[in-house]
C-alpha cells in the first residue's frame, strides 16, 4: 500500500503466462491472468504467484475460460500459490476451466492468510461446452485446494473425476448429471455476517441449478451445480457480488 493505495512492488512473467492490470481508480488493484499459449493439454505446466501486502487488495482473475484440450499423454498442471497480509483482501476470481473430452488436469491452490486477512476464492469447472454440443466421456481432473491461517490448516479439499467422467458425473450422490460445478470459499471475519444474505440470493436463483452452503469457524464455504454453463454463472454471479459488497464479478467476465 502507498498513499492508500494498492500498488505493485515486484512483477516478473515468462513463457506463456501474462499478467495485465487494468487501471483502476478506488485504491484497489487488479490482475488479469492471460495463458497466451490459448489452453492447456496433456504434459503443460503453469504456475501463478501471488503476494498481498498488508492492507491491500487484490482481485485476481483470468482473460477467459482457460480450455484444458485432449491429452495424448501426461496430464496439464496448475499450480497457485497466493500470500494474504495483515488486513489484506484477496478476491481469486478465475473463469471457468473448460475440459474437452480426454482431457487431463491436475490443480493445485495454495494459500496462506494473516489472521486479519479476508479471502474470496472460485473454482468452476465445465465439463465441455453443450452449446456446442460437447460432452466429455472421458478425462480426468484433480483440483487440490490447502487454505492455511496463521499456519493453521483451516481447509483441504481434493476432488477427483478419472476415467468414465460422464458415467460417474451421473451418478446422483456425484453431480446428477449436472455437467456445470463450482466452489465458493470465504474467509474473513464477516463469515457469519455474509451466511443469511447468500442463501437468500441462492434461493432467489434457485431455478438456474443446485446450491448450497455452510459456515464454520470464520470460513463460509458454497457449492454450485447447473446444466450448462450460462446457467452457473446465473447461480455464482450473485453470490459473488454479495461477497464483495454489491461489486459484481471483474469486467473481463462479461466482455
């Protein structure tokens, strides 16, 4: 922070991955993430690195949905490491990954916070494009997600589709045949605060997919599914915007 402002203090990029920040005029900052290579298959390696010093904020997000195409071999890997100082906020909002069919993913998100910091987080996943016609029998996608506060591991999530993903993303106790999902996470003192206007928004959606929530310890956590794509969004858009105090989702999500 210098004269109440977010500002950058050390950039590095190379390869494939790009970082844009538009200009902003509220103190805050923004980074648009940019795989210019225009996807990811079987044997890629992507890394992101993030830091937030204290009382900053930050908003991470993606130019677009990052395509994760067939895989002849090896599988595609995405790592993110993200640091929260004092008081900091940190907003991690990419769009969707979409898997086309055979396609191999492994994600990892790791994130260490302050005890005052607040963090945001979504992951969505599209299991192909159904305006397109697209299904994905087969593939497999791991996405590993290890939140720490204060050194404290305060969330682990694995999830693991592999193999038959369209017969085991029917099965009902599965995704019921949804092919849209996304995890929400919130973190931060105003947890419990934020727990009664979410599921009101969640209701008021509830015709575009399936959605819940829960609360514990600081840490809000919600799970979205839908039918398609256009529809998640309908579901996660709300939310998000609930979550960042009636700012809705970044610019380049709609452009």
């Amino acid at each position: 922070m210098l004269d109440g402002k977010t500002r950058l203090a050390t950039f590095f990029q190379e390869g494939c991955a790009k970082i844009r920040m538009p200009q902003s005029f509220d103190g805050r900052m923004e980074a648009v993430l940019i795989n210019s290579s225009g996807g990811l298959t079987g044997g890629d390696r992507l890394s992101w690195a993030f830091g937030a010093s204290a009382g900053s904020h930050l908003t991470l997000t993606t130019q677009a949905c990052e395509k994760i195409y067939k895989a002849s071999s090896d599988t595609a890997e995405v790592t993110t490491h993200i640091e929260v100082g004092a008081d900091a906020v940190v907003h991690w909002l990419p769009q969707e990954s979409i898997l086309f069919d055979q396609a191999s993913l492994s994600r990892k998100l790791e994130v260490d916070l302050h005890e005052t910091s607040e963090f945001l987080a979504v992951e969505a996943i599209l299991l192909g494009r159904k305006a397109m016609g697209e299904s994905v029998n087969s593939g497999m996608v791991r996405d590993r997600w290890r939140i720490r506060r204060a050194g404290k591991l305060i969330h682990a999530e694995e999830l693991a589709l592999s193999g038959p993903v369209q017969d085991i993303s029917a099965e009902k106790a599965v995704l019921d045949g949804h092919v849209a999902f996304a995890t929400l996470l919130y973190v931060g003192s105003k947890a419990e605060s934020h727990l009664a206007t979410v599921r009101s928004v969640m209701d008021a959606q509830n015709g575009q997919g399936l959605a819940g929530t829960s609360l514990w310890n600081d840490k809000l956590i919600a799970r979205f599914m839908s039918s398609d794509g256009f529809r998640l969004r309908k579901l996660l858009i709300p939310v998000i915007s609930a979550l960042r105090a009636g700012a809705s989702v970044p610019k380049v999500w709609t452009l």
